[in-house]
C-alpha cells in the first residue's frame, strides 16, 4: 500500500484483470451518467407541448441541473477522499436512479425541476470521483491516458444519450417513458458494476460521519497561479458544448425546420464523437498545446453557428457542430490533464471538483443568458449575442493560457 503523508492508496497493480475490469466500470459510470443529462435534450420540445411551458420556463430547467451540479462539487467534492471512491460512486448512482424514476413518471413541470436537479447531483458527485479514480487506477502507466478515458467516456455519454433518445421518442410509442425505461436499466447495470469495482482509497466505514456538509471548493495555495489556465479552458469548452445540449433542438425547429427527435440526437451524437475522436488521435499534442489551440478554434466555430441559422443551412450547422467539437475536445482534455497533472494525491478529488465547478459554470452561466435572450429578442439575434459573447471570452482566454505557456 501506498502512503501519501496520511493517504493510503492500496496498490493496483496486483491483478491486472482487476484493475482493467475497474476501469471499464468507471469509465461506463462517467459515461451513463452524462447520458442522463442528454437523455431530455431531444424530449424538450415534446414536454413544451405536453405541458406547456415557454422558452423562459425551459432556461429555468437547465439552470436548475446546474445548481445541482454545483452543489454537489461545492458540498461533497472532497467526500470520495474521505470515504472512499465506491462508495461515492454508489451515491452517484443511486441518485441518478432516482432522477430516472422522476422524469419517467413527470406530470408537470415541478417534475421536471426536481429530475434535473437530481441529475445534476448526480453527475457532480460521480465526475470529480470517477475522474480521480481512474487517475489513480491508471497513474502507475499513464496518467494522461487517465484523463482521455474520462473526457471520451463523458462526450460518448452524452451523444449515445441524445441519440437514443431521439430515435425512441420518434419512432417508439411513449416518447416521454421509453427513453428513461431503457436509461433506467443501463443505470442499474452499471450501478452492479460499480458496486464490485476495485478500490482505490481504503477507509473505515465510519468515515461519514467525518465528513463535512459545509460548501467548500479549494485549491492549495502551491498550484493556484497554475489553475486559472485550464480552468479558464474548461469554462469555454463546456460553454460551447453547453449550446448544442440546451438551444440547438430549438434552433433546429425554428431556424432550419427539422422536426425530427431523431436528427436532433444525430446533430449532438455528431458533437460528442467529434469531441471523443480529437481527444483519442490527439494524445501526443501537449496539454498546453491543445488548449491553445481549442480557443482558436472556438471563432470560426462560432461564426459558422450563427451562419447556419441566417442562411438557413443544416450542412453549415453539421459543418460548425464537428468544429465545435474538435474545440471542446482540445479544451477538454488538455485542461482537465492539467489539472490531474498538478493535484496533490491526497486532495485530487477537491481539486477535480473544483474544475469542473468552473466548467459547469461555462455550461450554465451563457445559456441561461442566451435562453432569456431568445425570448426576448429571437433566438437568433440570441445566438449571435452568444457568439460575440464567447469570442470575446476566448480571446481572454487565450491571454491566459499564453501567459501559462510562457511561465
């Protein structure tokens, strides 16, 4: 066993079998449960006619998601350090099993409010803990090899889970149950999977009840200065991918007139495997180097979204949606690789968690603005607000991230 001032890590390199088999059910856990915050993304428009709510009451689901996600990394970032990565896992889980079972059995709008902020939770504890779970898993190899299976395993979730989605509520009877009837039985499985994964942080049972509720996101002192870039690229990253999951089913609708649940899912599928296949052929491209390089790529990505809706155009939108998702993809990773590379073993989870609170803020922050814009303005004037909007940012971002490279 392995010890870090106080911190034990027991030794993974006993059974390789094992080890491998762990790191197939975290990865799968990372994956199932981003899907779920994808699994509604191509249900909004039929709950807006089935219940019948604005654009306004829309922005306010997914911001609700967010605070979710928020506080879980704010409240229980460091808890898998504490009591050990399965078992916060296994919350994880059986919180977004929860979340499942609402939206499946939702009658309302206040049902809605309440899975998403579930998902949220879930996804906020179970990300910074599978992050720093298989970092550790993986550590004694590769560790940047670590933060490509949780970047691949978070965008191939999210595009499975908007694409399955899109085609049962086409195409299947009970469009707003079959989806999650199908979610739900993934979540359980894996949820098995979990519960038999190898652990990495060995604690007594009786940790929980040392462990602290009060809101927390801290990175040590030693490694602040060097945070703010990629923590900087992941708000941007997720900023971009933040658009296609809330706004482009709506965009599809009314600006280009595709109706199809199916194309909606297809269009964010295509994100999320652009994002999984630069991230995979892109390994040998420096962390730094990619962040560079996804905030240049983050203008004329823009600039094509906000064309496809003038024009009219779905080959456009297809066309800023793969470079969209080669820029997320380079953010992503190189950001999050980054930040593993520079947490201390004994606090890697906090702060794991404390970069994704500035990438969940990248997600929600813009959308909501631009959600209420598009009410109030049309949605692609909003659009373009967004676009000057985070283009200014990149810009910012870039500054930083030059500044990082020199130091």
């Amino acid at each position: 066993m392995a010890r870090v001032g106080n911190y034990s890590i027991p030794s993974v390199a006993g059974s390789e079998f094992g080890r491998t088999a762990t790191i197939v059910a975290v990865g799968g856990m990372i994956g199932t449960l981003f899907a779920g915050s994808t699994v509604a993304t191509p249900l909004y428009v039929i709950y807006k006619q089935q219940f019948g709510f604005s654009q306004i009451t829309l922005t306010l689901i997914y911001a609700v998601y967010v605070v979710g996600n928020l506080t879980a990394l704010l409240v229980f970032g460091r808890m898998s350090d504490e009591v050990g990565r399965r078992r916060t896992a296994a919350i994880a889980m059986g919180i977004a099993i929860i979340g499942a079972l609402v939206f499946l059995f939702a009658h309302g709008v206040a049902s809605l409010y309440v899975a998403r902020m579930l998902s949220g939770l879930a996804i906020g504890i179970g990300a910074g803990t599978g992050t720093a779970w298989l970092a550790e898993l993986i550590a004694e190899q590769d560790r940047s090899r670590a933060t490509v299976v949780a970047t691949i395993a978070n965008f191939i979730g999210l595009g499975i889970g908007a694409l399955i989605a899109g085609l049962l509520a086409e195409y299947v009877a009970y469009p707003l149950r079959t989806p999650f009837i199908a979610y739900l039985v993934v979540l359980v499985a894996v949820a098995v999977l979990v519960a038999f994964a190898r652990e990495t942080v060995e604690r007594p049972l009786n940790a929980f009840a040392r462990v602290s509720m009060r809101p927390r996101a801290s990175v040590p002192s030693s490694i602040r200065a060097r945070f703010v870039a990629p923590a900087v690229t992941g708000f941007g990253a997720m900023a971009l991918v933040a658009f296609f999951a809330a706004l482009a089913p709506s965009v599809l609708a009314n600006e280009l007139h595709v109706t199809s649940h199916a194309v909606a899912g297809a269009i964010f599928l295509e994100l999320a495997a652009a994002v999984a296949l630069v991230i995979a052929l892109t390994r040998s491209l420096s962390s730094r180097t990619a962040m560079l390089c996804s905030l240049g790529l983050m203008l004329p990505s823009l600039a094509l979204i906000v064309i496809a809706q003038f024009v009219e155009s779905l080959s456009v939108m297809i066309a800023a949606t793969a470079i969209c998702g080669v820029a997320a993809g380079l953010g992503y990773r190189g950001s999050l690789q980054v930040v593993n590379q520079l947490a201390p073993d004994d606090r890697r989870a906090e702060v794991v968690s404390a970069y994704f609170i500035c990438g969940f803020l990248g997600n929600a922050l813009p959308v909501i603005g631009i959600g209420i814009l598009s009410t109030l303005i049309g949605s692609t004037v909003a659009s373009m607000v967004f676009a000057v909007t985070i283009a200014a940012f990149a810009v910012i971002a870039l500054a930083f991230g030059l500044k990082y490279q020199a130091r």
